[in-house]
C-alpha cells in the first residue's frame, strides 16, 4: 500500500477539474490545474488528503500549507479562506474530500475512551486553532486506499463503503490529529456541538447568551474556552460564518441581497459594511469579480 497507488486511483478517476463521486457517500476527489488565489470558503468537518501538488488555507490570519506529507484535518465547520495558488495544467493537484460524519466518529471516539484506546493528551490540553495537519502515516495511507479502491465496482462500494470509511476514521483518531478530532467528538464537547449548532442556523438570531447557555456555560468561560478552541472570539466566529457563506453564495450567482437575508442579514446596509470590512470590496464589486474558487469545499 502506498501514496503512489493513491494517486494513481485519483488520477485515473479524475478527468476534469472540480469535484468528482466517489460513489462512496461523503468522500469524493477533486482535481485543479489553475492557480486560484485564497478566497472565503467554510470547511465543514472534514479531511482533505492532497496525493499531488499542495493546497493551502487561512483561518484567522495562520496558514496552512498541506501536501502528500501532510493532511487537513478540520472536525468543526470553520470559516476560512483558501485556495490552489500553486496549480497549473504542468502541476496539476489532485486529492480527496473525506467528510466526516459526526455520529460515526463520536461512537468510535466513545468506544476507543471506554477501552483505553485514546491518543495521549496534549499537554495544557486543547489548544489547537480549528484545523490541524497530520502526518500521512501507515494507518491513513492503508486506511484510504482500501477505501478508494471500492470505487471501482458499485457493489463493493455499497456493501464495504461504510466499513472501509470507519477503518480510515479510526485511522485519523490514531494518528497525529487523533487527540484533537477526539476532543471534538468525544463525550462533552460542548464547543462543537455549540459551532455545529451555529453552522447550520446562521439564518437565525444567534446571541453569544445563547451559545454559552446552549454549551452549559457562564458567558465569561464559554468565550475563553472557544477562543482556545477557534482562535477567534465567538461573537467573530459567527460574523465569519456568515459573510464567507454570503460571499460563497455570491461566487455561485446568488444575489447580493439574497444572500445577505439567506445568512442571517436584516439590515443590506450592515451587511455590506461588515461584507467591505472583511474582504475589501463592496458585495456587488466582489459578485463582479469573483467566481466559485474552484476545490474549495
């Protein structure tokens, strides 16, 4: 098993740019052979294994530069911008999109806690900044090519997809990210489920009230401890979401004012403020010069 028969499997099975099905749910490969500069995208919980060329993303002003040494590893939904600078049609990247499913990975989280199994703790415990990168070890590399080598006869994938993706998850617990990803799916992570909560309501009123007290929370320590988990403070966190959602939304063709309401916006004259503070251009400058970066899901 090896890196090399990985990115062959990618290879063979990617004949355009952007996003291709695996057939396994949740995983799928991507291929980019243009440079694209880092732009807003949201990560949702997810690896992302790049077996060709090198990806990067930025969250909250730190870079992350990840390659066939090194995967993402990103198990809460988090704001980001990201991008392929360095892709081209001689240096074309290709890689794979793991989602990670949140039932799965806290079950294997539980029993691996009840059975000693857990990674060792980090010294001074979480303080990781949202996203992490992890070596590329034995385990994963096994781990993902029996995984996409299912993709070649539908019945495989169908009766082995489920088994093979919680082997590559127990994998991704085991390894360098291990203790991290664990600290967000295991027993007691109010943080996560506070972001998951936010990630998928960003259309309604969120109060930071609210995410303390959803978190079990005095408002003083749950703002410490998620900024210790994201690097950002909460009430940051949730402007983040909402406009790098809107600018996706706007890359994709979405209106401005659509957008705006679609991400949680009353006010259009807020939300362009907010929108030229964060990014430099007004949302209808950015609707005219921008296009969904490609990869960037």
């Amino acid at each position: 098993m090896s890196k090399h028969g990985i990115k062959r499997l990618v290879e063979d099975r990617t004949d355009q740019d952007g996003l291709t099905e695996t057939g396994i749910p949740g995983v799928r490969l991507f291929r980019a052979t243009q440079s694209i500069p880092c732009v807003p995208a949201v990560y949702e919980p997810s690896v992302v294994a790049i077996v060709s060329g090198s990806k990067e993303a930025i969250l909250d002003g730190r870079r992350f530069v990840y390659n066939d040494s090194k995967y993402l590893c990103c198990p809460m939904s988090m704001p980001v911008k990201a991008g392929t600078p360095n892709a081209s049609v001689d240096d074309p990247l290709y890689g794979v999109f793991i989602s990670l499913d949140q039932r799965v990975m806290t079950e294997l989280a539980l029993e691996m806690e009840n059975v000693g199994g857990a990674p060792p703790a980090v010294r001074g415990g979480l303080r990781a900044q949202g996203i992490a990168l992890a070596e590329w070890d034995e385990g994963f590399t096994d781990a993902l090519q029996r995984l996409l080598q299912l993709g070649a006869n539908p019945t495989d994938a169908a009766v082995l997809g489920d088994a093979r993706l919680r082997e590559l998850y127990y994998a991704i617990l085991q390894g360098e990210a291990g203790f991290f990803a664990l600290q967000a799916f295991g027993a007691g992570n109010a943080i996560a489920r506070a972001i998951a909560h936010v990630s998928s309501h960003l259309e309604a009123p969120i109060s930071i009230d609210e995410m303390a007290a959803r978190a079990g929370m005095s408002r003083a320590v749950f703002h410490r401890k998620f900024k210790q988990v994201t690097t950002m403070a909460p009430i940051q966190f949730v402007k983040s979401m909402r406009l790098n959602n809107a600018a996706m939304k706007i890359a994709e063709g979405m209106t401005v004012n659509e957008a705006a309401i679609d991400v949680g916006y009353v006010s259009p004259s807020q939300f362009s403020r907010e929108f030229k503070r964060m990014y430099g251009q007004s949302p209808r400058q950015w609707s005219n010069s921008h296009h969904l970066a490609l990869g960037n899901a």
